[in-house]
C-alpha cells in the first residue's frame, strides 16, 4: 500500500510539474505573439491583403487600349450598273460622212446627196449612258483600329468585383483595429465603456486603394461620346456579386441583406426575370463561349 500511495504521489506531483512547465510555455508563447502582434498585423497581414484587394481595385479600373493594324487585300468581283446623262469632250477630230437630201435654189433637190463633216476636237457632246461596269478588282486596305474598353463596363467586372468584396472587409477592419499598445489600450477602454466600433468605416486607403496606372489609357480618343447601336446595347440582368464571408458582407452592402434578402435570392429573382424577357441564359450565365463555338 505504501509503494502505491508513493506511486501515485510520484504521477501527481508529476502532473503537477509537467502542468505548471506547460503553463508556462504557453503564457510565454502568448506573451512573445502579443509582443509580436502588431509587426504581424502591421508588416505582414496588411501588406499583404491590401496588395491583393488594390490589385483587383486597379483591375477593374483599368481601360484597355490598343491599335489593330489591318493590312490586307480584299477581293471585290461585282457589276456596277450605271445609268446618267454627262458631258463627253473629244480627244481629236472626228470625220463624218452622211447621205442627205439637198436642196439647192435654182438648182432642185439632190437626192442621196454624201456629206462630208468634221467633229473639232475640243467639241462638248451631251451623252446618255446606261450600261453594267464589270469590277474584277483587289483592293489594298490600310486602317489603324483602335480599341478603348473600360473594364468595368464589360462583364470582367463581376468577377472582379466579387473578388474585391472578398477581400475588403477584412482590409478595412484591418485599418480600424490598433496599430500598436497605446491604441489598442483605448481600443479596449472604448469597448468596455460602450462605445460603438465601427470596423467597417472609411480610411485613407478604402477611399482611394489604387494608385493608378504605369501607362495612359485613352488619351487623345475622341469617339468617347459616339453612341452604341441599339442592338448592341446590353441589358442589366439585375445579378449581384456574392461576396466574402457573410457576417462582413452584411456590414458592407446592408442594402443586400435587408429582411430576407441576400444576394442568392436577389440573383434567383433575377434570373426569373431574365427568363420571362425570354433573354438566353448563355448571354448572362457565363456558357456564351461555349454555346457558339464552332
């Protein structure tokens, strides 16, 4: 009994040591990562989230510009047909030679009488003309045609934006939450006192994340203005981006989650609507390429 009562005595205070060795390993793990904490936040986690959400900021507000030299010869095999009246001028003179019936005073009449004229050159003659102009002809074609196209209005923002909503609201509760102990000690104070933190607010960078561009995008363009044909014209389909995780989301776009609403149902709806206006899904649902390729 004695041995076993030593035993046990022996696990217990070993439990004992080994809890407290634990213990401290982990107030002292804990204690470096808070000391830590805020290089974390400031030199690896921000740079490296606003990195990947201002790149899809600057993708979607990128224009693509480009000039497609056309260089080549076009076959054009067709009858023209012409019909008008103009003015003709000859070249040099051009001699007649006419039967006429002649009458001559105190002579009579000379009949099948020949007459010889001549047409000066330099003479105008009024012409008729109404006749088919074969064209048998190759054609060389020279033309520079440029192409300025905002991202954000072609169907590249969707996914561009989806991914940009992904990723801001964690880089905007990244701005708002401390930089460093002072802050994070009234960061704690206003918490416990009540006051609202708002984590999804306005900073420096939310407002204004993408710097801008290496190179110029359409400038000296002048067709900006031009209208687009009618046909041409897209349709609003009325689908919205999902989004990232929700619970941010719903702090980001409140407008989307009101009642019952959430993008899912808003984007059901919309398809509902888009197949009553007999619009093919192909041209919405992202199957287009694969529904007119050859």
């Amino acid at each position: 009994m004695r041995a076993l009562k030593a035993i046990g005595s022996g696990i217990k205070n070993f439990m004992i040591l080994f809890s407290f060795i634990v213990n401290l390993i982990l107030i002292i793990v804990l204690v470096v990562l808070l000391l830590l904490i805020f290089d974390i936040k400031n030199n690896v986690a921000s740079p490296l989230l606003t990195g990947l959400h201002s790149s899809f900021v600057g993708l979607d507000e990128a224009t693509i510009d480009w000039t497609i030299p056309v260089r080549d010869t076009i076959p054009v095999v067709l009858n023209v047909p012409l019909e008008t009246q103009t003015v003709v001028v000859l070249t040099q003179s051009v001699p007649l030679v006419v039967n006429a019936t002649i009458t001559l005073p105190g002579v009579g009449v000379l009949n099948n009488a020949s007459v010889n004229l001549s047409l000066p050159a330099g003479l105008e003659l009024p012409v008729a003309l109404d006749l088919d102009v074969p064209i048998n002809e190759e054609l060389p074609v020279a033309l520079d045609v440029r192409a300025v196209i905002p991202v954000s209005e072609t169907q590249l923002h969707d996914p561009i934006n989806n991914l940009r909503l992904t990723f801001e609201p964690i880089v905007r509760a990244l701005f708002n939450l401390p930089d460093n102990f002072a802050e994070a000690t009234q960061f704690a104070a206003d918490a416990i006192s009540g006051e609202p933190i708002y984590l999804m607010a306005d900073s420096d960078y939310s407002r204004d994340p993408w710097p801008g561009f290496s190179e110029t995008a359409g400038l000296g363009y002048t067709l900006d203005d031009e209208p687009v044909p009618m046909a041409n014209q897209p349709i609003p389909t009325g689908l919205v981006a999902i989004g990232g995780i929700r619970a941010l989301d719903e702090l980001l776009r409140p407008q989307l989650y009101e009642g019952d609403s959430s993008p899912e149902t808003i984007n059901q709806q919309a398809v509902t609507t888009m197949q009553s206006q007999a619009v093919p899904p192909e041209n919405y649902d992202g199957s287009y390429a694969q529904s007119n390729s050859p």
